[in-house]
C-alpha cells in the first residue's frame, strides 16, 4: 500500500507543478445541488476537473483517517459554489 501511495503523491506532486506555473491555468470548478437534494453536482473545465482530481489524490495518498481538504470558493472553486470536503475513510 505505501508503494500504491507514493505513486499517488508523485503523480499529485507533477499536477499540482503544472497548476503552480500556470499551464493548466484553473479555468471553472462548480459544486451545486442537482435534482432537488437528490444529487451533488461538480461541474467544471478540464483544468477545473484535473484540480478536483489532484485534492482528491492528495487525500487518497494520505494515511490518517479524516484527512480532508476543503474545496470552495476560497480554495478553487468558482463563487457561489457549495462548500465540498473530500475525507478519506479507511475500512479495517
């Protein structure tokens, strides 16, 4: 699992680099409400996808329960979009 894990932070590490120097520049993330409250909706350009993806690797490389990060207006998603905290959970 350590190996699986190193290989996640490296591949973070080298997306989180482009982001950085600007050539994925983050272009639109949203988190809604779809249907109702039947569905939670994220929606965004591809660099707005790859960002989603690289906190959701950052968490998966993680090894404490409850590691998280935050993703909301404040912290790369576009205004108006509903606070989303992706936590890792390890089953025993």
């Amino acid at each position: 699992m350590t190996d699986f894990r190193t290989k996640l932070a490296e591949i973070n590490a080298q997306l989180q680099s482009l982001l950085a120097e600007g050539e994925l520049p983050l272009d639109s993330l949203k988190t809604s409400i779809f249907d109702g409250d039947k569905e939670v909706m994220i929606e965004g350009g591809p660099n707005g996808l790859i960002y989603f993806a690289s906190q959701c690797l950052d968490v998966a490389s993680k090894t404490s329960p409850g590691a998280h990060v935050h993703i909301d207006e404040f912290g790369g998603a576009d205004p108006g979009s509903l606070p989303l905290i992706v936590s890792l959970k390890i089953e025993n």
